[in-house]
C-alpha cells in the first residue's frame, strides 16, 4: 500500500471469525509519520492545538505538533499521579477488548480550553474513539475543527466528516 508517497506491506490480523484487517503502526517508523503528517497538515482545517488518544496516535500527533511548531496533548489511557483533577469518558475500539476510559488532567485542560482542536488518530476504524475524543474535548471546553486520520478503514472512507489520506479496506472471511 502506498501512504503518503511511501510503500508499506501492511500484516493481516484477525479481529474475528469472520473478519481481518490490516494492521498499520506507525511506532517505530519515522519516514511514514513524517510523510504522513506534512501531507494531513495540508489538508486539515486551522488549528490551535492537536489532541489524540494513547499511544497509537502519539507519533502522529507528536510530528504534526512539531512540524506547526504546536501543542498536542494526548488523551490517556490511565491516570497518571500528575492528574489529580481530571475528566474522562469511555470508549469500545475495535482494536481493545474492553470498555477503556480516556483521561485529561487539568494541565491539558487548560492547554484546549477556548481553542480549536484538531483530533488526530493513525486509522479511523468505526470512529468511536475519534467521537471519545470529541466528548473529552467538549467537556474540557475545547472546539473540535476537524478529525484526522492516516487511513480510513472499511465503511469509515465513507464518512464525509473526518479527513484521511488512504482508504485501508478491510477483509471479510
């Protein structure tokens, strides 16, 4: 598959009987994040700050924070001693076998709290987790401007509100 002008052969993996998709990470790989974010950059609407879930959207977020020279801030997977005031909401992904909740502390409250957002994530699968996201964003006072992807699986490279860059398809069995 080529994304963002680089190729990758991206592994099948089983979610169920009667479905595999293909597993893109982004860990590790500098030449795709990069890629990926200078080209999501150009299309995405104006901005104050980049917000996206741990862990597999760090990088993303990371390099597009960098490459605007922006904050980012991540919405985590677990309460940290540093959050001792904090919000959250839940969330099922398709890729996690259970309920999750997503956290905020106060010190990143603080950094979306009256600005615009773009949410950011490496595959956009069913959207719940970018729509977690959102809610967090909300309840911190943040204004969502757009959601942002490297790739959109299955019936996801349908939707009109989110911004991708590559269709990924997924396979039934």
């Amino acid at each position: 598959m080529t994304i963002a002008g680089c190729e990758r052969e991206l592994p099948l993996c089983e979610v169920s009987e009667n479905l595999d998709i293909a597993a893109f990470v982004m860990f590790g790989d500098v030449e795709i994040t990069e890629a990926a974010a200078r080209e999501l950059l150009k299309i995405c609407p104006e901005h104050d700050v980049i917000v996206t879930a741990e862990a597999k959207g760090i990088p993303l977020g990371y390099e597009m924070a960098r490459q605007e020279k922006r904050e980012y801030v991540v919405a985590r997977k677990g309460l940290k001693v540093y959050m001792p005031e904090y919000i959250y909401v839940e969330v099922r992904s398709i890729t996690t076998l259970s309920i999750q909740r997503l956290y905020m502390g106060l010190d990143d409250i603080e950094k979306i709290k009256g600005k615009r957002v773009l949410i950011v994530d490496d595959v956009i699968s069913t959207g719940e987790s970018i729509t977690a996201i959102s809610k967090l964003v909300e309840k911190a006072g943040g204004n969502t401007v757009g959601m942002a992807a490297v790739l959109a699986e299955g019936d996801a490279a349908n939707r009109d509100d989110i911004i991708f860059l590559e269709k990924l398809p997924v396979f039934p069995k």
